[in-house]
C-alpha cells in the first residue's frame, strides 16, 4: 500500500429490527477490524481517521440502484477518473460488500479497464481470521466470463 492510497472499512448485515442500531453496532465492529488492520502484515500508512461505511441489505438481493449504498460505493470509484490514489476497500468477511454478481459488476463497472486495477479489496475472514486480497477488476473479468 503506497500512501496516496484512500481506505475506506465496509461492513454489511442481511436483516435487522432495527437498522440504526444495526448499522453503529457494525460501525464498532469496523473499528475492531480496523485495529486488526493496523496490527497485521498487510497494513501500511494511511489516513489517520479513515472513512467506514455499513449498510443493512441482504447479500445476494440486488440493491437499489438509486439507493444510498449504491451511490456511496460509485461516488468513491467515480474519483478515481480525477484523482489517481489507488482505494482501498477493508471489507468485513466474504459478504460484506455483496454476494450478487450483478451488483459487484454493477458498482466497479463504472471504471474504465484501466482504472478498475486501482480497487483493491481485503477481506477479513476465515478462521483464524486473516486478510485476503481481491483484485475488482480481476473480479469483473471473472465474472462477465
């Protein structure tokens, strides 16, 4: 990770009775991911405060496309046509961005090929846990066959 490098920490749950509640319970829960960013081997220098971002929507339901996760992801990736930093996604588990592939092209979709190598994903996960990276383009490629 270089330091021009923007970092942003998701979480995602499927349902809540309550999804204010559910929402800053994963807000805590992204600061315990981000300790553990900061401790392991995969952290280098970034911003001091970087952003989080949960949402409650279940994982393999298409999400709104006019809709605030939606446009929160896409106005990230839309920067990066103006401004070069390469964006760092720390993503709580294997699906705390999406399992719907559909979504995930939708939402990397709006970079051009050459761009899209500049999103990376590192997801926390397994037992023990551990950080796996994940290349959006690579992913893209993958999924459009």
């Amino acid at each position: 990770m270089n330091s021009n490098e923007q970092v942003i920490f998701v979480a995602r749950a499927s349902t809540a009775p309550n999804v204010e509640e559910k929402i800053q319970w994963l807000l805590e829960r992204l600061e315990f991911v981000q300790d553990e960013y900061r401790l392991g081997e995969a952290c280098g220098e970034y911003a001091e405060d970087p952003q989080r971002f949960a949402f409650v929507h279940p994982s393999n339901r298409a999400l709104p496309r006019e809709g605030a996760t939606i446009g929160f992801l896409r106005g990230i990736l839309k920067n990066l046509k103006t401004h070069p930093p390469e964006i760092l996604l720390v993503v709580s588990w294997w699906y705390g961005l999406t399992t719907n592939p559909f979504d995930f092209d939708y939402i990397f979709s709006a970079l051009c090929p050459g761009v899209r190598a500049s999103v990376v994903l590192r997801i926390y996960a397994e037992d023990p846990r551990r950080f796996f990276e994940v290349n959006a383009g690579k992913v893209c490629e993958l999924l459009r066959g």
